[in-house]
C-alpha cells in the first residue's frame, strides 16, 4: 500500500499534487511519501512482535539522511555497506550499537572507523577479512563483534545480478567451511564473535527461499551451541520483494508467520535488514515530457530523466509502472511506446514496449516504484546534475536534498598546471 493517489484528476502525493512540487522544484525529482515509509516500517515492525528483533534499515536502498532518521525515530537501525554509508546513518541520528556493517570488501580503514564508533556487529564475507578486522582492533585495543555471513547456496530466484545466497556469489563463507571459520574466529584474541548472518538475494517474491536459507543458517547455528559457542544475534538479512507489476510477493506478515516459530526457538534477537519492502514502493521519480518522435514501429516519449537518474530499468530491465500526472491524459488513446530519457546511449529508457496513454510535450509522468535503489544508484553520467529529493508529509513537502548545480558536477575537479 502506498500514498500516491488521483484527488480531483491529479496525481497526488498524500495531501499534495506532484504538479504543485514540479512547478516549484522543477523536473524531474524524487518524491517519498512520510506516511508510505512509515507505514511499510510499522507494518515489518509489527509483523515480527513477538520476537525480539531490530530492523537495520539496508541503506543502500535509499540513504538520504532524512529517510535514514525517520527510521531512526521508529527505533530502527542501518545496515551498510561502506565508510560512507555508515556516516550517513550516524548523522543521520541512528545510534552506532544499532548499526551492522556488511559487504565483501571493507578496508582497514573502514573497519577502523566502525570500532571507532563501536557498531553493532560486522557481517563478515571471507577468512582475510576476519583476519584483517583482528588486526585493525589488536592495534585499537578493543574486540570487534562479528557474526560470520554464511552462504546457504539457495537459490532465491530472482533477477540474477541481486541473486546474492548462490555457490557462484562473491557473497559470504561457504555453508560447508561456516563452523572451521567459527573456530578460527573465537580463537582470535580480537574478536568477539556474536551473532549469525544471511542475505540471499533481493526482490524476492516467494516465501519458500527465505525458510530454505534460514534451516541452512539455524543449523549452523544448532552447531555453534553444541561447540559452545554463544551467540546473541540471527541477522536474517533482507531482500522481500514487492509488489512492481504483477508481482504477488508475500506480505511481511506471511513471511513473519512461515519463520518466526523457527526463530522463536532459538532465543536470540533477531536482526532483519529490510530495504526495498519498505522504501521502494514510497517513491516516485517525477519527469516532464520534453518531445514526442514516431517512427514506423512506436512513438518515444523522451523525457527530461534518463538512465543516470533511474538506472534500473536499463540495468535489470525492471517494470516501472507509467502514471501521468493530470488523470485526463491517461483517457487519451493508448499507444505502443517507450519512455527514453536524454542519455547518449540506446539503452536509456524508463519503460519500453509499454502501451501508453500518449503523452504529450509538457506533460508530467510519474515512475512509480522509484524509493528504492533510485536514487542512490542515480549518477552524473553525461554530466547531468543530480535531481533533487522531496519528502511529502500530509499537505506539504520538504526538499530533503537540493538539485546539483553545474559547480557540483566539477567540485574537486583541477587542470595540472602543465595544462594551464
Ligand atoms: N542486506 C544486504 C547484505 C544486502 O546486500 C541487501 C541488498 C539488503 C540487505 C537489502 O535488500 P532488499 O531488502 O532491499 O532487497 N540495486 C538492486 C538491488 C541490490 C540489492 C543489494 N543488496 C535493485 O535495484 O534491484
């Protein structure tokens, strides 16, 4: 369920017409809906109340700092990524023992600032990694918490490139080298090991995969207790699929009803790391229609946002849905189309094949299902400025992050005095 709605013939966010905000703000922009990202928390939230557990909000899926803090308001935690990821979360007011920290690749460096900042737990992806995070906190004088990512080689069956849980994925320690792994750790004078942790994919639209990972996980973690070694945390990760097209992906609260009696037994917190279920469907990306070109096959719609903005339509050729903005243009004739952006290349595109009402020059389209991994993936590619954010609550809106302007597009950028 989400918050974007036609009120007397305008597409409206909650209480305000996205007609209003592109007059003010200009196009195209992401907008979210306050009401749509709270309501998706509470709905997790509540869907997993009867045990206890905290959702670290995945901030890849959208990090503005003002999202971030909402979350944070709810009690939520983050789950990052980076060094950066993890400054976000902590301006964005997400307390630092709420914060879990995954991701292949995380150096000395990030690793440093982590413990710096005391995090919940690192999610651990590899032997050398382990190693390393031993290293950097033998030299801080501390014990880093770390649950080890296991890899449970199930396969979510979803789009290949956010397949994350298979035997090829770069992601996590093997099932099968899981417990020689755990020894090594709790043989190590810096580490601290605390909890269990999986992520197998995203846009994940059935429950059977989830219930498969976890068996794999909770028997590693029956492992851990026969060798004595206590845990606190079963970090589940995220990855529950929503609703784009068609989909019929399970609510939070079926999944709550197939896993929490396996949870429930094994006494521990629960950690879920929940990105696109909650933020995807609350956001829309907002362009104008610049021009109309027919050909003998189709007619394109080429509008003012492109790949750079919203890339993933061209990346996982995902469905966007297509609103326009003013009701009555969706009344006009239907039509074979594709919605292409500015971009130099063929496969900037937003939607494609798709039968539209036919847009026309100045017409305002919104691309639904935009909240997560929108903007965050969005880039400067062909040096375009980056849009703007607006958070909606109720009747008005807050820019929660400006347009870039052409001084941000070379900020940091210098010519060798040999070219001067
Ligand atoms: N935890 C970990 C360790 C992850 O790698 C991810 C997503 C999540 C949680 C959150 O997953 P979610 O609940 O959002 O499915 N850019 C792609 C999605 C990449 C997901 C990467 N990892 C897309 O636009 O579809």
């Amino acid at each position: 369920m989400h918050h974007f709605e036609y009120k007397n013939g305008q597409f409206h966010c909650e209480d305000v017409p996205l007609s209003k905000i592109a007059e003010e703000v200009g196009t195209p922009f992401y907008c979210y809906s306050h009401a749509t990202l709270h309501r998706h928390f509470t709905v997790f939230d509540k869907a997993f109340e009867k045990v206890p557990h905290t959702i670290c909000f995945a901030v890849k899926a959208n990090s503005n700092l003002a999202v971030l803090r909402l979350f944070a308001k709810e009690g939520g935690g983050a789950d990052v990524v980076s060094g950066g990821e993890l400054f976000r979360a902590l301006k964005a007011g997400v307390p630092a023992d709420k914060i879990v920290y995954a991701g292949v690749g995380k150096t000395k460096e990030e690793i440093r600032q982590a413990l710096d900042v005391g995090i919940l737990m690192f999610n651990v992806e590899s032997s050398q990694e382990l190693l390393a995070i031993d290293t950097v906190a033998a030299k801080m004088g501390v014990k880093a918490p770390i649950a080890l990512r296991i890899n449970p080689a199930v396969d979510p069956k979803t789009h290949p490139y956010i397949s994350t849980g298979l035997k090829t994925s770069k992601f996590g320690i093997s099932y099968d080298s899981a417990m020689d792994e755990y020894r090594h750790a709790v043989s190590m004078e810096n580490i601290e090991v605390v909890g269990v942790h999986k992520h197998i994919g995203s846009q994940i639209t059935l429950v059977s995969p989830f219930v498969d990972a976890l068996e794999k996980t909770l028997d590693v973690v029956k492992n851990l207790e026969e060798e004595g070694i206590g845990i606190r945390y079963i970090d589940i990760g995220g990855g529950l699929g929503i609703p784009y097209k068609d989909e019929a992906p399970p609510h939070p609260k079926e999944l709550a009803d197939n896993i929490i009696p396996m949870l429930e037994k094994t006494g521990l917190h629960i950690i879920f790391e929940p990105g696109r279920v909650i933020a995807g469907n609350a956001g829309a990306l907002v362009t104008r229609v610049l021009y109309t070109k027919e050909n003998e096959e189709k007619i394109f719609f080429i509008v003012d946002a492109g790949m750079n903005d919203l890339v993933r339509p061209s990346l996982y050729d995902s469905y966007q849905h297509v609103a326009p903005v003013e009701e009555s243009v969706g009344l006009r004739r239907k039509i074979s189309s594709d919605v292409v952006g500015p971009i130099c290349e063929s496969g900037d595109f937003l939607a494609r094949d798709r039968v539209l009402p036919e847009f026309k020059p100045g017409d305002l389209m919104a691309v639904m299902s935009a909240g997560a991994y929108g903007f965050t993936m969005s880039s400067n590619y062909n040096s375009r400025p980056r849009v703007p954010e607006v958070l909606v609550k109720d009747d008005s809106y807050d820019v929660i992050r400006d347009r870039e302007n052409y001084d941000d597009l070379v900020k940091g950028e210098r010519i060798p005095s040999y070219l001067k």
